[in-house]
C-alpha cells in the first residue's frame, strides 16, 4: 500500500497502491519511465500551447526523436521493422518485442494526463491510425516506400475518412479514385473534414471510393498532401482539442501512382472498420483520464474552497455529487484494464469478432463518463469553473473538450447500436454453428 496521501479519484487504482493483476514489472517499468518524460516534455507547458491552438514543431520532434510516437500504435508492434531502422526500445524502459497493449494503455493514460485531448493528439493521432493500415495491409513496396520516414517521424501522416456528407456512414464515402486510360495512376476528387493532423501532414491514408456505390466499392490509397499539386488544405476552429490541428481537405484532380493502393482494391471498408478498433480504444483509455483530471481537480478544490462557514466536501451534496461520479470512473477504468488484458490474451482475429462491438461502446461510454464528471468538476467550481482563466481554467476547458470525445472515432448513438448489434450477430452465428443439420439423424 501506499503511504503518501493521494488525493481521491486522482490516480488508477494500481498507482494509488492497491492490488491489481494486470501489472507486471515490465508494465510498472514502463509507467515511470513515461510519467517523467511526458511531464517534462509534454504535460508542464500543455495548457498554454493548447491556447496558442498549437505545439511548437520541436516538441514532435522531441518525442520522435525518443520513440515516443510509436507506443501510440497498436499492439503488438511491428518490431521486424523497428529493428532494420534500429529501435530496439523505447525509453530503455521496454524492448519492442515485449511492448504489448497494457504498454499501449499506460502510455495513453500518461498521454492525458494533460487533462486535455489535443496536445497529446497533435502529437499521435497521425502515426496511431496513419500508419496502422500501411503496416496491416501494405505489400512490400508500399511499406519500403513510407514506412521508414513515417515509423521513425522524419514524415508525417494522418487518416483520412471522414467526408462533409459522410461522417460514421463511412459506407457513403463520395470521394474517387479513378484510374487513368494507362492504369498507372489514380486521379482523386473529393473532400475531406474533421481531419485530425491533417494541416502538418506529407501523407494520408484515405478511404476512396474507386467502385461503385456501397461498401464493396471503398478502397484505401496512401494519397500525398502537404504541398502536392491539387491538394488544398485549411485548419477548421473547432470547440475542444484545439491543437490538434483538425483539417479540411479538398483534393482537385490529384495524381497518385496505383502502388499507392493498401491493400486490394474493394477492401477498404475491411480495412477501415478494423483499424476502427484501435482508434476507439485509445480514445476510452485518454477520455477516462480526462475525466479522471476534472474529478480529481474537483475533489482537490471542494477540500480547501469554504462556503457557509465550512469546505464543501463537508456538505453532503457535494459528497453525492462526488460519489456518484467517482463511481462511474471507477467502474469505467475497470471496464477498460479489463479490455484491454482481454487484447492481450486473445488472438487478433478472435479478438476483432469477440471485442469490435464491445470496442464501440467502451468508447462511447467513456465520452458520457467525461461528460459527467467534467460537469461535476464545473459545476463544483462554480463561478471559477466558468471561467477561461485562473482556478478553474484547465475543468472549464475539459467540459468544452467532451463532444470531442462523443462524436469523432464514431458518434456516441451510433457506437451504443453497432456494439448491441455485433453482440447479436455474434450470438445468431454462434447458435447458427451449433444447429444440427437438416437431415441429420445425430443428436
């Protein structure tokens, strides 16, 4: 146990000292390690370059330069090419071999610490769904090609999916990809919105359309961006996450070389709801910190802040408000330690069935956890926590930032009724299997 007084609601229970069964030493290892260079180099000046809507370039850099981007991708990672390019770990705190998805949520718990979602989303929202696809589904020349510079930082990516018309109905993706009469390149028109890194990006792995209309006509293509010839890009002012640098993309008769496809051509919706999974998880994982920075900052104020002749942690409807919060964080961390140990125990491609509609609601239920507890945090403030400056400036800035956790990576409704609705075709496949065939005497 531990001795030192830990502010209520302020740390996972495993950081609080007590028991827990998923932490091993490589994990608690790893913890440190991230909690001392993500303070230095991240958490101490967060709120002031996510005012100034931007982190300075060094910062990218820094975290580059250190591996620090890549714990963002998913787990396990792809350590034959870390080795060629000559990472062998990360930190000295974990070999790439070792690093598995309890890594992946220490990290991005350690991320959000901030409190806020778009310092550690400028940084890792790229890398962590860009290049995901290229190293699934990418042959060898296409990994050749943009792996090295995008693993190791030197180049930037993001992904590319969301359309002004085409939001979570990714099956309605309006942007082509039409081949030339000599079949050597694609020319894409379209527009994309809501395009997290996009403004900082070379590359983008974007869903297009190269069939017809509906799933089957969807297909992934490494299109370049930055500076290209038809791409024109513009920042969009959104109301939370923003450094993060959210990205309207319009692309006017762009030309990009057929060995860009991931993949085969009429697999892209495959591709896209897969690496869905990822996405949604670690969005869980740093909301959950971000509700547990509001509750934890609420807690510390109503302990000191005196109202009616006494702290307001005395009155017993703070208390409730409290408790009624700290039960959902609570009970949503474990849902999330126990998600992810489940990634770790199982094979991918049981995983994807078993957890991808159980993935869509972890995620959605920690946005409505946000949203709760930043409100708590608010509301407990009071005039401080409506305020842009001073006590409660980062509590009034995590409450802006909740839609931004609701609805990008798959709006929270939707995400509620795709979970419900792969649990029940699990299920009617599973009864489906056990059925005795037609014509079978045997029991």
């Amino acid at each position: 146990m531990s001795s030192s007084a830990i502010v209520p609601f302020s740390e996972p229970p495993y950081l609080a000292g007590l028991p827990s069964p998923y932490y091993k030493p490589t994990h608690l290892r790893w913890q440190k390690a991230c909690r001392e260079f993500i303070s230095k180099n991240l958490l101490e000046n967060a709120l002031e370059w996510d005012t100034a809507e931007i982190l300075p370039e060094s910062v990218f850099e820094t975290f580059a330069k250190a591996g620090m981007l890549l714990p963002s991708l998913p787990a396990p990672l792809p350590v034959e090419w870390l080795k060629r390019l000559g990472i062998h770990d990360i930190l000295g705190a974990v070999k790439v071999e070792e690093f598995d998805y309890i890594h992946t949520l220490i990290y991005c718990d350690e991320m959000a610490r901030t409190g806020l979602a778009g310092p550690s989303g400028s940084l890792t929202t790229g890398i962590s769904f860009g290049v995901p696809p290229i190293v699934k589904y990418g042959n060898k020349q296409l990994q050749e090609r943009f792996l090295p510079e995008l693993l190791t930082g030197k180049k930037r990516t993001c992904i590319a999916i969301t359309e002004p018309g085409a939001g979570s109905d990714v099956a309605n993706i309006s942007t082509t990809a039409t081949k030339t009469a000599d079949g050597k390149h694609y020319i894409v028109n379209g527009s994309k919105k809501w395009i997290t890194n996009g403004i900082w990006a070379e590359y983008s792995s974007m869903a297009v359309r190269t069939g017809g209309p509906g799933p089957s006509g969807l297909s992934m293509l490494v299109v370049p961006l930055k500076g290209y010839p038809g791409v024109n890009m513009r920042r969009l002012k959104v109301g939370g996450q923003v450094s993060a640098g959210t990205t309207f993309i319009e692309l006017d008769d762009v030309k990009v070389p057929v060995e860009n496809l991931i993949g085969e051509e009429g697999m892209g919706m495959r591709y896209i709801m897969t690496n869905f999974n990822h996405e949604r998880l670690t969005i869980a994982i740093g909301a959950t910190r971000q509700a547990r920075v509001a509750l934890a900052a609420a807690m510390e104020y109503v302990l000191k802040r005196e109202a009616f002749g006494k702290t307001l942690v005395e009155q017993p409807v703070v208390r409730h408000r409290l408790a009624k919060c700290g039960a959902m964080l609570e009970s949503q961390w474990a849902w999330v330690e126990q998600f992810v140990y489940q990634m770790t125990q199982l094979p991918k491609e049981i995983a994807d069935i078993e957890l991808g509609g159980l993935t869509a609601m972890v995620k959605a239920q920690s946005g409505i956890v946000l949203n709760e507890c930043a409100q708590c945090a608010v509301l407990l403030f009071g005039g401080n926590g409506y305020t842009k400056s001073g006590q409660g400036e980062l509590v009034e800035r995590i409450y802006r930032e909740a839609p931004g956790i609701r609805i990008p990576g798959g709006s929270e409704d939707v995400m509620l009724d795709l979970g419900v609705r792969q649990l029940v075709k699990n299920f009617k496949n599973k009864t489906k299997a056990m059925e005795r065939p037609k014509g079978s005497s045997k029991l």
